[in-house]
C-alpha cells in the first residue's frame, strides 16, 4: 500500500487545482486518470504520471480511472492490458471500479464523428496519406485544402457510414475535422479523426473496420468520465487546442481541460516503447522484465520496491522542463530504504578457499546480527569450520602497505567469527592462486582481539560446511553513453557488459529458503533479491539490485 506519511512537494498542477477549488465553490470532484495504450509494458516514466495522477485525486479526496486508449488494434493486446494492471497495483493504487477503455466508446465516439459532420466540421476525405502530408504544408507554409473538403454533408455521411461497413480499403478514406489548413498550428490542419482499419481488436473482435485516432478518442473518453483535469506530458502541449477544438464544438456531458508536464527522461537507457520492443524482440533482453529494462515489471523483478520508485517520483518532481535524471537519484532513494528495511546475509561471489589449519575438523555455530544497527531485527546461526571462502579480491600477495586485508604474514578478521594469519600460499601449475593457509586466533571468537591488538581489516566469508551454491546476476547500466537515444545508430552504444552471470557464488546457509522477490544486503558487496522467476531452494538465484555505493561514476572516467 502507497505509504500516506511521505512528504508531498508542490508543483504546478496541484496549484491549478486548488485555485480551481478556491475560486469556485461548486467545482466538481476531482477526477483524474491514467490513460495508457496497451502497445506495450509500462516503463518508469508511466510510474511518475500513475503518481501523480492517482496521488492528486488522493491529496484531494477525487477519484482517478485507469483507462486503456485501445484505438490501434494492430499493435494493441491482453498481455499489455493485464501487466499495466499488474504494475499500478504493485505501485500501490487502486482503481476500484473505474476501469475503462476506450473501445467502451466506440459507439459513442462514431456518433460524436457524425454530429460533427452534420454540422460541416467534419468531411471524408479521399486523399492518400502522402497526399495528406504533401497538402499539410510545413511549420512556416500553410497548408492547402483537399479537393474533397467541400463535399456535400449527405455525402460525408454516406461514405463515412460505408466505411464503418467495411466497403472500402484501407487508406483509401479518412475523416478528417474541417479547422484550418493555415493554422500557424499544424495539428489544426484538418487533421485526421478516423482512418479504416481491418483489424481484430483484442476486446470488440470484428466489428469495427474504422477506428479514432488518439486526438479525437482521447479527449472524448475524458469528457464521457467527467474528468476534471487531463495531466499529460509535454509533447502533447501543441495538440491542447484540437482538444479543446473536438471539445468546444460538440455536446458532451462535461468540460475536461488538459494540462502538460515535462516527460522523465533517464540517462544510459531508452524510454521509448518503439526502442524497447526493438530491445526485446532483437534479443538484446531477455524479456518485458528484464531487470536492466526501464519497464516497471523489470524494476520489480530486479528487486526495487514500489515504495522507492514513488519516493523517486516524489523527489524529481513536476515541472515544464526538460530534464535528465541520473539514475544514481533513484539508486539513492533505493539504497536509503534498503538500508533501513533489510536484513543482512554473507555470500562469496568470487571464491578463494582458505584452510585453516590450526582449527579443529568440527563445525560450530556463531551468532551474526540480521542488522548492525537494528538489534530488534534478531540475531541467526552460521556454520564455522575448518575449510572457509574467502572473495578473491580480499587476498593480494604482494600487498601495498594500505591494503588492510588479507596476505601472507598479515592478519584480518573475519566477521562474527575469528582473527586469522595467511601462513602459505598454494598456487597451480600455471601459477594462479587456489588456495590459501592460514592460522586462527582461539581466543578472537567473535572477530575480538583478546589483548586489545588492533586489527584494521574485516571480510567476509561462507563456511564450505553448509555452503550454498548460487546463480548470482550483476546488472549494470544498459547502455554505455547517457543519452543513446539521441544516436542514429542508438543500439550501437548497448553495455554488453550489462548483465553478468556468476555461477561460482557460496552463499551462508540461511539464504537457501529465502522467498522469491525477499531482499538482502550482501555484506560488503550489495543489496540482492531472489529472483522472482528463476530462484528455487533447490536452484537458488539472486539479483543484483544496486551496489552499496554508486560505482558507476569511477567506471564511466574510466571509459
């Protein structure tokens, strides 16, 4: 559930609205809505126009609707309507029982098209689609009128009721609104409100062979759910008068007016869907929700909470500016939560094995804190024994003096457990390192130095006894430049290093019945969640969610 006691930031919108509520006593509920197309899975930009949508009709006691503007059959299904479902729930709202679609209206919108027609603000037109565009003229020449602009309304009539009868082929007919072919604004050029096409729609089968355009439909379906405030992103400003236009000169059953904010644009990812289908459908991802995908499913099953993207939603804010966003912002907010809200676990990705030999062949158990700072959090049992892993990268042989953890002749300690010395080091015949001796301090349970001797280095460990064997994923950014998008060749700049499957990981024992989608922090290496698909108890599987720092920065000037 949406938590109720985040801070809430001013922004434009929300001061529209309570001047609307201020300067007129008998203003409307509030009523809002969130009106995607179901061409394709939600992505972390749709995230902030839910929040802001379903969080304003929230603050201001209205309602928001979830609607579907299904007007494009041909790229349109139920997959993408139930897994936008699944995502605004996951965000935490709650439509209740206003969920609609547009193709509720089909019906309703076709007799909307003929009123206009029978008032000759409408007329079918006969010209091909380049034909239309050639006749639109450009942003500094009008346009000029189609030959077919004057007909007689009986005749609009008659051929815009045949092509709903499917008697002609595609692109042979539109129906186009009768505004002004020199409108200094191009989307007021007769611009298109209807266009054939034969094609099943998921939800109404066959019976339509003509379909609205989204201009048309989607201010209409506003007014037909008495919405008070249409809040969409900015590349819509320049369409607001053909809304108002469609609006002021037909009898709806309220008066909706649109509103526009800036788009959330993420660095080292594409947020268009046009690109994230090319994405999934070319093999560059494994899927919709591939945790590197910048879909709201790929951020649930890369281990986000919902309550992080709302709080990252909350945090950016609502303006008319273009902008870019750093992903560490939303890394940040992630960290901050994970921080406080998980437990802690040990886990070798890398393993070096480490004998110690003046421990006894016994396995004992030692107390470990599920949280440092949190005691409340409770205490769990890990094995210790003989035979330990150690990460690689924690063992240098020939250290510099800074290095504080383990090589030959130094001591480190080993956290929860004992302070150990590396007395060998043996290596294979190619002179690679497999295996590291050492010697315990009896006396140092629990990582303490009985006479106070100051030990500057702590790693972490997975006993062999009981050690679990792992697929670990590490994700990282998906594309190596911070505004692909802007190339031509925008696939060429994908991060082949993005994903990264290790399947040599030890993992402590208590991680092997750990739910699917259940979070930790690795001590020292990160937060990770069980895969949500692929993670069993008896394949076990974990995703990098986020570093404990950002790291990205370094490697980005390293580049």
């Amino acid at each position: 559930m949406q938590d109720d006691k985040q801070p809430v930031q001013t922004n434009f919108i929300r001061k529209i609205i309570e001047s609307d509520l201020d300067n007129n006593p008998n203003f409307p509920e509030i009523i809002t809505r969130f009106p995607p197309e179901p061409n394709g899975y939600l992505h972390i930009g749709h995230a902030k126009s839910i929040c802001l949508n379903f969080g304003l009709a929230k603050e201001f006691g209205g309602l928001c609707n979830l609607r579907f503007d299904d007007t494009n059959p041909e790229k349109e299904n139920t997959e993408y309507v139930e897994s936008i479902k699944q995502d605004v729930k996951w965000l935490g709202y709650d439509w209740e029982d206003r969920l609609y679609f547009a193709s509720d209206y089909f019906q309703k919108l076709y007799d909307f098209a003929v009123e206009l027609i029978k008032h000759d603000k409408a007329y079918v037109d006969g010209l091909s689609g380049e034909e239309i565009h050639e006749y639109r003229g450009t942003l500094t020449e009008p346009g000029k009128n189609s030959p077919w602009r004057n007909r007689e309304i009986q005749e609009n009539l008659d051929l815009f009721e045949r092509m709903r009868n499917g008697e002609f082929d595609e692109g042979s007919y539109v129906l186009r609104a009768k505004i002004d072919m020199r409108s200094p604004n191009i989307n007021m050029r007769d611009p298109v409100l209807y266009r054939i096409r034969k094609a099943a729609h998921h939800r109404t089968g066959d019976k339509w062979k003509i379909y609205p355009m989204y201009d048309y439909a989607h201010c209409l379906s506003d007014a037909l759910e008495y919405i008070t405030h249409s809040v969409c992103t900015l590349e819509f400003e320049d369409h607001r008068a053909l809304y108002d236009w469609i609006i002021d000169n037909l009898q709806t059953p309220s008066r909706p007016y649109q509103y526009e904010f800036a788009r959330l644009n993420l660095d080292y990812t594409v947020l268009s869907k046009r690109k994230l289908i090319s994405l999934v459908n070319e093999g560059f991802v494994n899927g919709w929700d591939d945790p590197r995908m910048p879909t709201i499913s790929g951020f649930r099953r890369r281990g986000f909470t919902s309550s992080s993207i709302r709080k990252f939603c909350e945090v950016i804010g609502v303006t008319k500016n273009d902008t870019r966003i750093d992903p560490v912002v939303i890394e940040t907010v992630l960290r901050d939560e994970l921080g406080e809200t998980t437990q802690r676990r040990m886990a070798v990705l890398d393993p070096l094995k480490v004998v110690i030999e003046n421990y006894p062949d016994t396995t004992e158990q030692l107390e470990a804190m599920n949280h440092p700072q949190k005691p409340e959090m409770g205490t769990r049992k890990i094995p210790f024994s003989k035979t330990v892993y150690i990460e690689k990268d924690d063992f240098m042989e020939d250290a510099p003096k800074k290095f504080f953890r383990l090589s030959p002749g130094r001591e480190v300690r080993l956290k929860y457990a004992y302070l150990i010395t590396c007395t060998d080091v043996i290596k294979n015949d190619q002179g690679e390192i497999i295996e590291l001796r050492c010697n315990y301090d009896p006396d140092s349970r629990g990582g303490n130095s009985p006479d106070g001797r100051k030990v500057k280095g702590t790693i972490h460990w997975v006993a062999e006894d009981g050690a679990v064997e792992a697929e670990v994923r590490l994700f990282d950014r998906m594309f190596t430049s911070a505004m692909p998008d802007k190339e031509e060749d925008w696939r060429a700049d994908f991060n082949d290093d993005s994903k990264q499957i290790n399947n040599t990981s030890l993992l402590e024992p208590s991680l092997k019945t750990a739910d699917k989608a259940e979070r930790f922090q690795f001590e020292r290496l990160g937060y990770f969640c069980a895969d949500s698909v692929d993670h069993s108890s008896e394949s076990p599987v974990f995703n990098r969610i986020v570093t404990l720092r950002d790291t990205w920065a370094k490697v980005s000037k390293a580049r």
